[in-house]
C-alpha cells in the first residue's frame, strides 16, 4: 500500500517536466523504497551510490559549518543527479537532462519530498 503511494508520487513528479528521466526514494541506508528507474539501471548500486553522497555531503555540509544540508546536486556531461532528504530516514534522488531548466525541478523535487515526508 504504501509502495503504491511513494510510486504514485514518483510518477507524478516525472511527468510534472520532461526534464525529469527518472526518480527514487531511498532510505538514508542505502535500500531502495520505490523507483521509476531506466530499464538496466541497476536499483542496488543507485542505492548505494545515493546514500554514500548524501553522509558525503552531510558530513561536508557540517565540518564546513554550512547547516543543514538540503539538497546534493552533481553535473555530468549527460545531465544532473539532485538528491534531497525526504524526511529523516529517506531520500529522494533525481536524474534530470543537460538543458535542464534546475530551477522549476528544484521547485517539484521539494514539493515531492514534503509529500514523502508526510508519508512516512
């Protein structure tokens, strides 16, 4: 039930801009809680990945004296990787495209991580 509804969130957060290619919830542990992934992306290692850059970049954001961290965002040649905590215990992680206009999904991931924070 509730897997249905996170994926419900999901969903509706990759159609609110056709920048988003895909999205995930994970838990700060690394375990995927639901996605909407490319097919052949492996749902373990973006886990893994998602949650090594998150303690990363909270533990940078404290020992740099920067608060609390809000949000991870990486820029490859092929596009952004944003991640932010959707509550305490998960994380929502977003792919988005090169021309992506990061402003309005800044907006739309945020509104997503409050639903999921609700939730959970």
């Amino acid at each position: 039930m509730r897997s249905d509804i996170l994926n419900s969130i999901l969903s509706e957060l990759n159609g609110t801009s056709a920048d988003i290619e895909a999205s995930a919830i994970l838990s700060t542990d690394g375990l995927m809680m639901a996605s909407m992934l490319p097919a052949g992306m492996d749902e373990d290692r973006v886990g893994a990945m998602g949650a090594a850059m998150l303690s990363l970049g909270d533990r940078t954001s404290e020992e740099l004296a920067r608060g609390r961290l809000e949000q991870v965002l990486i820029k490859g040649e092929k596009g952004y990787v944003l991640m932010t905590h959707a509550g305490e215990e998960s994380v929502l992680s977003v792919l988005a495209k090169p021309s992506a206009r990061l402003g309005l999904i800044f907006l739309d991931v945020k509104r997503a991580a409050e639903s999921i924070e609700k939730l959970l």
